[in-house]
C-alpha cells in the first residue's frame, strides 16, 4: 500500500542519517550478475539506506574492472577465480600488485556455447571451426573443456580473440565465426543472428566463482564504507530471495532486458557473500590447473592477497575459511 511504501521510505532515511554519506564507484560487467544485483539495490533503495551513493561503471568482463582499478578509475570490481588467479600468476618481483580480494559474491553457471547450426552441430563439428574468445578470462577455460569433451585441443580450433561481448557479437553478425561462448545477457542477439546453443558450462561440470576486489589503500581508507556496501549487498540478496519477480521487474525497468533472460541469470546464479574453505580449494585446484597448462610458472600465494577483515565485520555469520 501507499502508507506501507511511505513508511518503508522513512525507515530507509532514518537508517541512512546513522551513516555519513559515501561514494563507491563499482566496476561491473554490463549483464552480468554483479551488475544486476546492484540495479535491485538502486531500485529499492537498499544503497541509500546505507546511505551509499554506488556509482557504476560497465566494462565488458570482471577483469576489465580490475584494470579499472588499477588505473584508479573504480574503487570496487569483481573478477572471475581464472582471471583473478591468471593475473597474479603472471606478476613479476618487480610487478606485485595490491589488488585485494575482499568476498566471493556468487557462484554461477550462466555461459554457454552458441554455435552455427549450418557448421556446427556436436562438438566434434568444431574441430577446423573459427571460436570467437575472449582470452585471459573464464570463457578460455571452459572452451578448453569443451573441446576436450570432444577429443580436441586447442590446436584443432582457429581461436579469433576478441577485446569484449560486442565484438564477439559483429563477428557473429557478418558469419566470421562458427561459435561463441556468451553470458546470458547477450542470448537474445545471439539467437537473433541464427546461432543455437551447444553446451553449457554446467553441462559440462563447471561453475564460476565470481569475487569483490579493491586494493589495500582503499581498504586503508575506507574499510567502514566497504563494510556498509557489503550489508547493503547482503541485505539485497536476500531481498531478491524473497521477492524474485520483483527484483526481476526492477532490472528489465531499469535495462530493458527480456525478463525471461533476467530470471535465467539469476536462476543460474548462487549469490552468497563468503570466502569459504570450498571456495579456497578451487581456487587451489584452478590454480593448479593454470600451472598444468603453462598460462603462469610458479603457483600463486593466494592468501597474501586476501583481506576477509571487512567481511566478518559486516557479516559475522559469513563462511570464512
């Protein structure tokens, strides 16, 4: 009712006048989860409750949001476990980063393998085939997967790299390439362009654990307004838990999206704000999967870039390792 709406408003300021007002600028890869997560706290007020003014920036993929950072363009991003460890792992002694790692957010399974039908029908079809790639990130690890389901390596494919979604989906468009890998958000094009979906990284057994990332002077500088972005976080996870197709309404409201699309993403996405032991081993076994495959020579220390401090502040409940 009105007198409801009107009285959950003046719950939301008088819970925002306890903070002092704050900016975060949060790096987001546009469709992605962690994107449309942070439309539902705009639209129901759940940033302004904290009192927090989440100011977003969209890129192409989580690991463009850490370059972001890097350049002091975005305070807060998120980076997939492969590109997050791909990145460390090829830091040199005179090139160490301080990127930290702060919560995982969401364990997801939204990509999947879209194809030409005309060319491609299994994945044995794809051997001499073009693969639209984006390399460096989550999507090189399960089209290495793939392949290998049929056989195949790397070798066997013409890889054509692409630099983001977009370029990926002209290159789908003009019929240069026989398949892409997508996320959910970029589905309706892809399907508009005459590809058919082939497999899905869970089909194949995989999951994506998507983390927060900033750097240790931020953190320095701004652990309370972290500490009150990742309630606000929380406080929406369970709001998109218990009110779905409300979340749902308020992110086609805000983008346009096909609802449908927006309820798959989220159906395909575990959003839980942890830094757990069962998250630990697959990093360690990522990591040792990338040193099996040459993409870095020495295992990455994980540990000495992960600061859960803020985490148990603002969640005592979280799983933490």
């Amino acid at each position: 009712t009105e007198e409801s709406s009107d009285s959950t408003q003046s719950e939301k300021e008088t819970a925002a006048e306890s903070y002092e007002p704050a900016t975060i600028r949060l790096g987001v890869g546009t469709g992605r989860t962690p994107h449309l997560t942070a439309l539902v706290a705009q639209q129901e007020g759940i940033f302004e409750k904290y009192n927090l003014d989440v100011q977003l920036a969209e890129f192409s993929a989580g690991i463009d949001t850490v370059n972001a950072i890097e350049l002091g363009q975005v305070d807060v991003g998120y980076v997939a476990d492969f590109a997050g460890l791909n990145r460390l792992g090829n830091l040199t002694d005179t090139n160490d980063s301080n990127l930290r790692f702060i919560a995982r957010l969401e364990k997801t399974t939204t990509m999947a393998l879209y194809v030409n039908p005309d060319t491609v029908s299994s994945l044995e079809d794809l051997k001499g085939k073009s693969i639209a790639l984006q390399l460096g990130v989550i999507s090189e690890y399960f089209n290495i997967n793939a392949l290998k389901e049929a056989g195949l390596t790397i070798d066997d494919v013409n890889i054509v790299s692409i630099d983001s979604a977009q370029t990926g989906l002209g290159l789908v468009q003009s019929g240069k390439v026989d398949a892409l890998w997508t996320a959910y958000a970029n589905i309706p094009k892809v399907e508009e362009y005459g590809f058919k979906k082939l497999i899905t990284q869970e089909e194949l057994g995989l999951y994506q654990n998507s983390l927060y990332v900033t750097t240790d002077s931020y953190i320095s500088s701004n652990s309370e307004v972290l500490s009150r972005f990742l309630k606000a976080t929380n406080e929406t996870y369970d709001f998109i838990s218990n009110n779905f197709e409300q979340a749902v309404k308020d992110i086609t409201d805000a983008t346009g999206m096909d609802s449908t699309i927006v309820a798959d993403s989220l159906k395909g996405t575990i959003l839980q704000l942890d830094f757990s032991q069962d998250l630990m081993d697959d990093l360690s076994a990522m990591n040792q999967w990338l040193l099996e495959n040459g993409y870095y020579e020495n295992s990455v220390d994980f540990n000495q870039y992960i600061d859960t401090d803020i985490l148990k502040e603002a969640i005592p409940t979280a799983d933490i390792y």
